[in-house]
C-alpha cells in the first residue's frame, strides 16, 4: 500500500482543478483511502497544492532565510 502522503500528492493537482462535486469525491475517496478527517485531508490537499505550485512557478520557499 501506497504511503498517504503518496496518495495525496497524486490527487493534489486533479482536486486543484476540479469543481465543487468533483472535490466531494476526491476527498471521498481520500478519506477512505487515508483516515483521514474531512477537514484534515482537505487542509493536507491545500497546503501541498500551494507547495506544488510555487515550485511549478520558480518561486523561492518562503521558509529558507
């Protein structure tokens, strides 16, 4: 079995695109998947989308100094 980051990292950019009814099933199917809690996997989802994104886009992490 897959480890949950895995499976999160593989639906990130299909939830990201996606509309509303389309996110309820991937979270659905997250939340099965994972355990996780509803509003845990989404914040997980969101925070990875970002980090996805600014790497996509060339941007620095905010957190190196």
């Amino acid at each position: 079995m897959k480890t949950r980051r895995e499976i999160l990292q593989k639906r990130v950019m299909e939830y990201k695109q996606a509309r509303k009814k389309e996110k309820g099933e991937i979270l659905g199917e997250v939340q099965k998947i994972t355990g996780y809690n509803r509003k845990y996997a989404i914040a997980l989802i969101t925070k990875l989308g970002k980090t996805i994104s600014a790497i996509m886009d060339g941007k620095p992490d905010h957190q190196t100094v």
